[in-house]
C-alpha cells in the first residue's frame, strides 16, 4: 500500500510538472511564445507575389522545390528551419532570388528594394527568435 501511495504522489508530481510546462509554453507574450515560425502578412505578400510560385510542392520547378519549400517550413525542425532562414537571407543578399529570367517573363514578381529588405528583416528577426 505505502508502495502505491509514493507511486501515486510521483505520478501526480510529473503531471503537474507536465501541464505546467504546457502552461507556460502557450502563455501570451512569453519567449517561448514567439519563437514558433510565423509569417506576418505583409512578408506572405511578397513572397506570394516574388517566391511562392516555385517554392512549393506543386510547383512545376522540380529543383526549386526540392531545395526550398515556403509551404514546409512550419514542419522542420529548429535547426532545419533556422538554416532555411539563412539560405533566404544569403538569396536576397546577393538579389539572386526570383531569378533574372523569371522576373523577365514576369516584371510584376520583382521585390522592391524596400521589399528585400522587409524579407531579410524578417528572416533574420525570426532565426533570432529560433535561436533563443
Ligand atoms: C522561377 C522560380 C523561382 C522563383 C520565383 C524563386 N526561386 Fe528560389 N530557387 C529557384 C531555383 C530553380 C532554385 C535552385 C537553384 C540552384 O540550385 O541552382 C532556387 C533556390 C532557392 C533557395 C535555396 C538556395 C540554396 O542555397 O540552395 C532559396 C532559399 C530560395 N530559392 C529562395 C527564394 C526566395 C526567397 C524567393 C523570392 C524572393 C525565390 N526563391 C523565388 C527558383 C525560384
């Protein structure tokens, strides 16, 4: 019976400790919070309009989609995904992304300046987040 009884009080110890973790993880406003991977909606704009195209899985661009997904990233882990943010980072730095032909056939797909540098923000404010 006392066997029993240190069981239960241990089990009740890890349960509490478990919903507690949730607890904190989804409470508002914590670090933990706003690490998850998000989009805001003036990013999603742009990358609808100069990236998405190719970067996901029904693209007909094999090798666009397999070195890059928009739509998987909410999968990867953190260390995939921070990579990810990386490559994004490096594409806008050296303006190699959407690709010169693609922006000839397609002039509206080209980002702005000031569109780069909201992409490049983006990506390094949200691998920032990841990385804490
Ligand atoms: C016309 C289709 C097309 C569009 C539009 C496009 N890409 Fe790409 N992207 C590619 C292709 C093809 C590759 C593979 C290039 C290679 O391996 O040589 C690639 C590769 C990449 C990579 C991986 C780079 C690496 O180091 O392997 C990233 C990240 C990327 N693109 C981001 C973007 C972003 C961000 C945008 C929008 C600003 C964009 N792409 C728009 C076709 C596209």
């Amino acid at each position: 019976m006392a066997r029993s009884g240190i069981l239960f009080v241990l089990c009740a110890f890890a349960i509490a400790a478990f919903t507690q973790k949730i607890k904190s993880k989804s409470a508002p406003g914590t670090l933990a919070d706003s690490t998850a991977y998000a989009v805001p909606e003036n990013i999603q704009s742009i990358i609808d309009k100069s990236c998405y195209d190719c970067h996901n899985g029904e693209s007909k661009n094999l090798k666009a989609k397999t070195k890059f997904r928009f739509d998987k990233m909410h999968e990867l882990d953190t260390k995939k995904m921070v990579s990810k943010l990386d490559e994004i980072i490096e594409v806008v730095d050296e303006l190699e992304m959407p690709p010169k032909k693609f922006v000839e056939k397609n002039p509206d797909a080209q980002p702005s300046d000031e569109e780069y540098a909201m992409l490049k923000a983006w990506a390094e404010e949200q691998a920032k987040l990841l990385m804490n």
